[in-house]
C-alpha cells in the first residue's frame, strides 16, 4: 500500500509513474482494487501498474538460453519432464523482474518508476544478485566459451550431454551485459534510491536495522524510513495503551538509529486502505517528496592512495565488530557481515597489495593495502 501512494503522489504531481511489483505474491491489484497483470495497466491519469512474471519474461526475452539448459539437463537426466513442465531457475525469478525494469528506465515514458518489493529477506537476497551474479558470469562466461566450442561436437556422442549451442551462449552473454547495466542503474543514487517501509515493533525495528546495514554494504542509497501502522492519539487507550506506549519507544529508536535519514509516520487506519479513495487517503498523509531528497547520497565505496599503498572505506552502518569477517581471495575482498557476503573486485593496481589492516569505527570500514608487501593467498 506504501509504494502505492508514493507511485500515486507522484502521478498526481504530474510525473508519468509506473508501480511496478516485483513480489511472486503480487499485491499491487488487490491494493488499487482492480485486475493487474504482466501486462501495463492504466489505472489513472499519469499513472500505471504491472505485475511482472518473470518465468514470461524469462521465455520470451531470454528464450535460447532456458531452451539450451534445459536440453542440458534433460540430456543428464535432471528434467525428464522438461517438455511438459515449464522450466525455472530457482531463485531467478526476482532477477529477471529486476532486468525487466531497465526496460521501463531505458524507454522514457516513464519520468518515475516506484518498485514494490517482497519483504525484507526475500529483497535483500535480490538486490545482491545482479553483482554475485555477474561476478560468477564474469569468471565463467570465458572459460565456458571455450568449452562450449570444444567439447560440443564430442560431448553429445561421447558424454550423452548436450552442451548450450551459440544462441544459448549468445543470451548468456547478453543477460551478463544487461546485468551490468543493471547495477549501473540500481547503485546510482542520483536515479535509484530504496525507501524502507517498517512499523513501530521491537522485532521489525531490529529487522530494519540490519536491512539498513545490509543494503549499504551492497551499495544502495536509502533515502527514507516510512514507519506504517502508527496508532493515532485517540487510539492510545484501553486495549491499545500498552501497544501504544511499545510504539512510542520503538520510533524513539528508529528516530535516533535513523538521524541522518529522512523519517515519516503513516497513521494506522480504522479501515482497510485499498482501491483508488484508500490510496489517495494514504498518499496524503505522507510528506512532500522534497522531504527524501534531502537524503545524503552516501559514498559507499572509496579508495584513497596512501603512502604505503591504498585505502579501501565501506560505508557499514550499524555494523558490530563482531559479525564482521574480512579476507582476501585471489583479486577479490570477501566481506562478510551477519550473514550476507560481498566479493569486491579489487582494482588492477592493487593486484599484488596485501590487507595490512582493518578498522570499523563510526560504520566506516576502512581496509588499508601495503603495496609492497605480496598476497599470500
């Protein structure tokens, strides 16, 4: 309901929005009341809707590539049943939802695209995949062009497998081209910003915080809190004063967690907020969007060229010494936080750096590299 009044303030500013879901459990057409489907669907002036299904996405766009795994698979035994059964890569779907959006961004009919996201886990494991991703193709896709060449005409007598043909690797290789702009698009924080929809409970307000950590270790600019489901001073007796008071101490600690990000509370309602009416009640009761410009586009990652080598700072909010675990593999930094990992491909000029030292201080990780030194790994 949140990213739909946003979509819906800013289709009433006179910007032409699209809300896009990218959720397997669509809920964009249960909010606005009406059927929405893969295809773009109207509902009012400035404004569109789409559900996206990426298993049709998957097909239709990137069609040789599904058909040349699949035979891959069905030549090993892995998918007897690949002509009756619609093929899917397992954890994929979201992936391509997301590709779909360069679409929208690259057509320009759009002046702004408001994206509703499944829920924190689920998001998360999303928005790091266009770079683990692309990182796995990247070190791949060379070797198995090659491979591909080679051992296609013998594979399939020798081996029994049927190996991806050139159009298959062709897809392969646009799909690893469209993810780059993919991050391109996601991690500039002038074009794309994430904005955090929470509510005022003790466990969510710990959820959202890590989901702050996270998002900025992976590089995406937050540029707001929305915190739902508030209880409105009338409210707040009988039954509801407990809950209230747990509330009031619950947004005390977003407030001071969040200072320097800007925050809105949306009322919790007598009544359900859906179709077009509901909507427009929710917008209205959310701030100007001037209020998250105001955001700091944070630099999240930065190198700095030191006497003795260079320096690597990570912006990690929240991040605890503890959880945080720091190494060196091969020409990567692994950094892995709680329990989500990023493998940062380290520029050419510090191929033969060593990490001397680490410090976390004030959600700044900053990694110095010794030059002189050679990577033992």
């Amino acid at each position: 309901s949140v990213a739909a009044a946003c979509a819906w303030g800013s289709a009433s500013r006179g910007s032409r929005t699209l809300v896009v879901s990218t959720d397997a459990a669509h809920s964009i057409g249960d909010v606005l009341d009406r059927r929405i489907g893969p295809d773009i669907v109207h509902v009012v002036e400035n404004l569109d809707a789409i559900e996206l299904d990426a298993d049709r996405i998957m097909e239709t766009e990137y069609g040789d590539m599904v058909r040349g795994i699949t035979s891959m698979m069905g030549s090993i035994g892995a998918a007897d049943a690949a002509d009756e059964v619609p093929f899917s890569l397992p954890g994929f779907d979201g992936l391509f939802s997301l590709l779909k959006l360069i679409d929208y961004a690259e057509s320009g009919e759009y002046d702004s695209i408001v994206v509703e996201c499944a829920p924190t886990g689920e998001t998360l494991a999303l928005l790091k995949f266009p770079e683990l991703l692309s990182w796995y193709v990247e070190k791949w896709l060379p070797i198995g062009k090659v491979a591909v060449r080679v051992l296609s005409p013998v594979s399939k007598k020798i081996l029994k497998v049927e190996l991806p043909d050139k159009h298959a690797m062709s897809d392969i290789e646009r799909l690893y081209a469209r993810l780059l702009d993919l991050q391109a698009l996601l991690k500039d924080g002038e074009k794309t910003t994430v904005r955090v929809v929470t509510l005022p409970e003790k466990m969510v307000v710990e959820e959202t915080k890590r989901n702050y950590l996270y998002l900025n270790l992976f590089g995406y600019r937050v540029d707001g809190v929305i915190v739902n489901r508030v209880l409105p001073v009338e409210a707040a007796t009988g039954f509801f004063c407990e809950w209230a008071d747990i509330q009031h101490r619950c947004i005390e600690e977003l407030e001071h967690v969040f200072a320097e990000v800007p925050m809105a509370q949306v009322p919790w309602y007598e009544t359900d907020i859906c179709g077009v009416a509901g909507i427009r009640r929710l917008s209205e009761a959310m701030p100007d969007e001037s209020t998250f410009e105001q955001a700091p586009n944070v630099e999240h990652e930065r190198y700095e060229k030191t006497e003795s080598g260079w320096r690597l700072s990570l912006f990690v909010p929240l991040a605890e010494k503890g959880s945080l675990e720091l190494y060196r593999a091969g020409a990567d930094l692994v950094v892995r936080i709680g329990g989500f990992t990023r493998c940062l491909p380290l520029p050419n000029v510090l191929a033969g750096a060593e990490v001397a030292r680490a410090k976390l201080e004030d959600g700044l990780l900053t990694v110095e590299f010794d030059q002189e030194a050679r990577d033992e790994r």
